[in-house]
C-alpha cells in the first residue's frame, strides 16, 4: 500500500499543530502531573474502593456510593497521565 499524498489546500504540519497546541493551563497542569508515579492512581483508585467498602460495612449507603464512584475517575486520570507521559501533548510547546 502505498503511503498517503498531500492533498492540495491541506495545512502544512505546523500550521496544525499551532491550531491544536494546548492553552497554557493545560500546559502547566500536565508538566505537574506528569511528574507523578503512574501507580499514585492506581492507590487513589484502591482506596476509594476500600472506603466505599468500609462505608458500606458501617451502614453509609450513600457515603458509599458517593466514595466509590471515585475508582473510575482515578482509574482515568492515571490513563491520561500515562498517555501525556508517553506521547506528549503538544508539539508545539514540547520542551
């Protein structure tokens, strides 16, 4: 198969990749984050389990439900800071 031709009018590279660089707040967030170990979310992800756990022993069905509805969104914080970690964000600030 062969490789793919520039079509005539599409934007060059780097016209794009200005168009769809990240804001300077996402910026700075993921130079922090990316910073943390990969396995800080995977903890966060346990612990809200085992408090939803603990809640739901102690009688707090609702305090349960609330705590292990975290799991996921720690679970997909960890994949977005692996992703950013991996493949970067922006290649036009890309340091």
């Amino acid at each position: 198969m062969a490789a793919p031709t520039r079509m005539a009018g599409q934007r060059s590279d780097a016209r794009e990749a200005y168009e769809h660089s990240e804001g300077p707040v996402a910026r700075s967030i993921e130079h922090y984050t990316a910073q943390l170990p990969s396995d800080t979310f995977l903890w966060a992800a346990g612990a809200s389990i085992l408090g939803s756990l603990t809640l739901m022993a102690t009688g707090n069905r609702h305090g349960a439900l609330f705590v292990g509805q975290w799991a996921p969104t720690f679970l997909l914080l960890g994949i977005y800071n692996k992703i950013v970690k991996v493949a970067g964000s922006d290649r036009v600030h890309a340091s």
